[in-house]
C-alpha cells in the first residue's frame, strides 16, 4: 500500500531543526567579515560516534578524516549546529543527435544540528534542493536513465531532478568506550547503508555539476523514502545495515511519498587512515524501478576514497557497482573522478566511468534489447572569483567526451561532444 503526502506539513522534527540552527545566522553575518584564512566556524562533534565529524559525509557514510569542511557552524548551550548549500545556474550543450540545449539550476540547503549527550549524542538533518523547479523532465545528459517524468515513458539521455525533500532524519549515538560507539539512524527521506557517499557531498566530485552516469550503481538510494539503519563503530571500523523502502521516487518532486521498509543493505567501512576511507556494500532493493514493478535488483558496491595532502586539498575516488536484476542480465560500472584545490580560488576536477547501459532505447526500436558499454570522460575547472565567506561565487566549465560501440553511430553520431558553462555560489 502506497500513500503520498503533501510536504505543506512538514514533520515536527524539522522544526525542531530549524529551531536548533538558529544560531547559523549570526555565524553566517560574522563570517561575511573575515578575511581569507580565518576561522569561520566553531568544532562541531560527529553524531555517530567519538570521532572527528570531518569523518563523517552523506547519510551514515564516511569520508577519510581529512577531508575539509565546507559551511558555517555555531554553537548554542548544548546544541551545534551547521549549514551547508550550493547553487549552480548551468548552460548545457550535449553534442550530437540525441543532445539537446537547455539552461537551469541546481541547488542543495543542507542544515545539520546536534545536541551533546552525557553518553553520546542527538543529531537532526534536513536537506532540501530546489531541483525541481527544472522540471519534471530534469536535464540534457547523454547516456543517462532513470526514473520517469510523467509515469509512462523512462527518461534517456536525461538526469532526473531530485526532489525538494531530499533527507530529514534523525541519529542517536552512545558511546560505549572513548573509541567505540553504537548508533541509530531514522530518515523519511534518508539514505541507506549503501554505496559510497552520495556523489554531490563526495569532495572528489561536489565540484562537477554533471551527475554520474554511474549513479544508479552506486548512491541511486540517496533518497530513498523511508530508512531505519543501525550500527557499530569501533576506532577505525564501522558495521551497519538499513531497511528502506527500495522504490525510487516518482515523478512527483514536492510529495512525501511512504511504502514498507521491503528493501535491505549492509555495509562495512574502514578508515586506516586520517587520508583513506574504505566501503563495501550488499543490498537488496525490492522493485526499485516504478516503470518495472516486478525486478528486484541485488546490488553491490566497492569504493575507495583517497585524501592526498597536497596542495590545498586533492580528493580521488574509485568506485565499483554491479547490478543484478531478477529479470535480465547483470551490468557493471566503475567511476574514477578527482578533483584538486590549487589555493583559494582555483579547482581542477576530472570524472572517467565505463558503465554497461541497456536502456538507452524503448522497445521496439532496432537497438533495443543488448547491453552497450559506455565510457566517458569529464574534465573541468572551477574558479571562486569573489570570496565573500557566504556564499562564496565562482564560475567553471567542463567539457566530456564519448566511446562506445559503433553500432551506436546512427542514434549517438560518431564521438560527440557536450559541454556545460556555470556559475555557482556555495557556503
């Protein structure tokens, strides 16, 4: 049984956050004032265990412990809170016949809060994105599928946008000893123990505004409406596993959208090092696709994340996913992206992915049926050319280009070419 609410009643938890964070503005005001370099926030405790929250990234993920951090934090008594978000206005030109030309806007508000504990700790997160203000049809990307935009026909050779509520859960921690931890995490929306960190809070790749075409390998659970997800840390080491509801959301972005928690997933994650995080993962997900009702997909997922301490900061990630549906034939997907901060001002990001796609075509068409490995490569440069502490505004470009199979050419033409222009203001 299926039930969609109007999200015009928020639930009661997220006024609660909103009430914890209020202390965020003031930190905002103040940061607009300092110079380059200097302090713009106050420490902020991780809410899953007694670790550096700079470990911590989208849902329960972690990132390596010396990933930098972007937002404004304050304190309050006993609450932190924090707040993150970007915006990217994007001109996008995909080359060849199935390319098309479109401007629009993608966006994301994250506000976190957390209230210390005597043995551990409180947490709420709420994310929001204004992505649906794009369309239902999202934008031009060559190769990419998922999902619908009027509950009929899937979408090919488009991202789909993400919806207006895209996590609002909350986290409870004890600490056991001063290294180890247990924890509970509760979101509707939220984001399963599943893959590597969600592509746009990964920092190899947060700079690319172009989404993954090897999304629905890894983090396509990032919104996934309802989760329920407990697990243990322990100094570097953390064990987890979710049940969620396994269906991806519909073509209504401004809905609450509820089902049963008929999917599940585990996860082990490692970090042996400050630089280096370490995940792999299994889940199950029960008729994930609304288009296909009756396939199930078992997937499972690799990822190692590197931190390298050069420059100001140079982020790598490579990622391995393979999908197995109850019906059809098992696909696979690597992504390697990077991205490296030279000073303050300039960002070099590059994303290279080998996917296998088999629906890039409707049946019925003559190509319609095999699987077509596809392979891409981004490269892109952004540069923050006003630094005003909130937001900073920055202006970039990227360009990627295409291999695949020849039988191709008569939909795709022979290597295109796509590019997009953006400028982006973030916190």
């Amino acid at each position: 049984m299926r039930m969609t609410v109007r999200i015009r009643a928020l639930p009661r938890a997220l006024r609660v956050l909103g009430s914890a964070a209020l202390g965020v503005h003031a930190a905002m005001a103040l940061a607009a004032e300092m110079p380059d370099g200097a302090d713009r926030g106050m420490p902020m405790g991780a809410l899953l265990g007694p670790y550096a929250m700079t470990r911590e990234g989208s849902g329960t993920s972690w990132a390596p412990d010396s990933t930098p951090m972007s937002g404004l934090m304050s304190m309050q008594g006993p609450w932190s809170g924090m707040i993150h978000g970007f915006a990217n206005l994007i001109y996008d030109d995909q080359g060849g016949p199935r390319g098309d030309t479109q401007t629009f806007s993608t966006s994301m508000l994250m506000l976190m809060a957390r209230r210390e504990l005597s043995d551990g700790a409180f947490g709420l997160r709420l994310m929001l994105s204004g992505d649906p203000f794009m369309g239902r049809r999202g934008y031009p990307l060559l190769f990419q599928t998922g999902e619908t935009a009027d509950g009929k026909t899937p979408l090919i050779d488009r991202q789909h946008p993400h919806d207006l509520l895209m996590e609002a859960a909350a986290t409870y921690s004890r600490d056991f000893t001063p290294q180890s931890s247990a924890f509970l995490y509760v979101g509707l929306p939220g984001e399963p123990a599943l893959g590597p960190e969600a592509f746009m809070h990964r920092l190899s790749g947060m700079d690319n505004p172009e989404a993954p075409l090897s999304h629905h390998w890894l983090d396509s659970t990032h919104v996934a409406w309802g989760v329920v997800t407990g697990g243990y840390t322990f100094t570097l080491l953390k064990l987890e596993a979710s049940a969620f509801n396994g269906r991806e959301p519909d073509q209504f972005h401004y809905n609450i959208e509820t089902r049963g928690l008929d999917s599940y997933s585990a996860r082990a994650t490692v970090n042996p090092t400050a630089n280096l995080s370490m995940q792999a993962s299994f889940g199950r997900l029960a008729s994930p696709e609304q288009l296909a009702p009756e396939v199930s997909v078992r997937r499972t997922t690799a990822s190692v994340t590197y931190n390298a301490p050069l420059a100001s900061w140079w982020q790598t990630t490579v990622a391995f996913g393979h999908n197995n549906p109850s019906l059809g034939a098992g696909s696979n997907a690597w992504l390697l992206e990077s991205a490296l901060k030279l000073g303050l001002t300039h960002t070099l990001f590059a994303r290279a992915e080998r996917v296998g796609k088999d629906e890039l075509f409707l049946p019925g068409q003559a190509l319609y049926g095999p699987t077509y490995t596809i392979e891409t490569l981004s490269v892109g440069y952004i540069h923050d050319f006003v630094r005003l502490g909130a937001p900073d505004l920055g202006l970039g470009g990227l360009v990627s280009t295409y291999s695949y199979p020849a039988a191709l050419n008569a939909a795709y033409g022979y290597r295109p070419t796509s590019f997009m222009l953006f400028v982006r203001a973030r916190l």
